[in-house]
C-alpha cells in the first residue's frame, strides 16, 4: 500500500511539473510574440500607439511567469 501511495505523489509532481514546464513554456513563446511586437513597433510611427495596453500586456505575462515559477518550486519542495 505504502508502495502504491508514493508512486501516486510521484506521478502527481511529475504531471505538476509537466503542466508547470508546458505552462512555462506557453508564456514564454508569448513573451517572445511581444518582444517581436515592440521590435516591429520600434520602427514604425509611434501616433496612436497604445503603450499603456502594452505595458499591461507585459505586466500580465512576467506575472504569469513568477505564478508558474513559484507553483514550480513548490512542488519541488514537496
């Protein structure tokens, strides 16, 4: 029984872990779409750019990141 138990936390943290790497790996591909964005925008004319929405847009993905990252290490430490 005990056996059985330890292979399901097992299985458990290392389907964590997967979810946490693909979760990872998702924001990390979008950053990388925003990064292109605000090079393209870089040259082009800035009028009516909306910075502010890109700001927020930035903001929502590094805390995505530091969600990710923190739920990472959790289950790490389990």
């Amino acid at each position: 029984m005990g056996e059985k138990s330890s292979d399901n936390i097992a299985t458990d943290a290392i389907s964590s872990l997967e979810e946490a790497r693909a979760a990872y790996e998702y924001e990390r591909r979008r950053c990388k779409e925003l990064e292109h964005i605000i090079s393209r925008l870089k040259g082009e004319d800035l009028i009516g750019l909306d910075s502010r929405a890109l700001e927020e847009l930035q903001n929502l993905h590094v805390e995505a990141l530091a969600k990710i990252c923190q739920e990472k290490l959790t289950n790490l430490a389990q």
